[in-house]
C-alpha cells in the first residue's frame, strides 16, 4: 500500500534577490525567497513556492521537519 504523502527535501535560501524553485544535484529541491528567516515568514513562503511548484492545493503542504533550519523537510499529501 503507498503511503498518503510524499516528502520532499528542501534547501532554504532566504533573503535571496529571487523567488524560485530549483532542482539541486543530490535531488532536494532548493528553494529562494525574499522573506527573512524571522516570525516565519520565510517557512510561509516556502509552503506557497512548493505548492505552486508542485501544483498541489496549498492546505496539502505543510513544513513536516526542519522549522529553524534551513535543511527542511515538507510533506505534500495526496488526494
């Protein structure tokens, strides 16, 4: 049986001049925003990026592992 969810390992860059999602080598998605690592703000963005990323319903994705941390692990369930 699979399971409901699939995570996805994430590099965080905040404060970056770009919004954007990419692909790193060892298979994490990185991920840039503009917002700073402060009142999460920069965990916000990165659930909007990945959804839209993902194109997966923003309620679906939340931040699974790694909120003070720039090595995050999200968890975007499926329907």
């Amino acid at each position: 049986m699979n399971a409901p969810y699939t995570d996805y390992r994430i590099k965080a860059i905040t404060r970056s001049h770009r919004d954007e999602v990419v692909t790193l080598d060892d298979g994490r998605l990185a991920v840039y925003t503009r917002m700073p690592a402060e009142n999460n703000l920069a965990n916000l963005d990165i659930i909007l990026q990945i959804s839209r990323y993902l194109g997966a319903p923003q309620k679906q994705v939340i931040l699974f592992r790694g909120h003070n941390s720039p090595n995050k692990t999200i968890r975007v369930y499926t329907s």
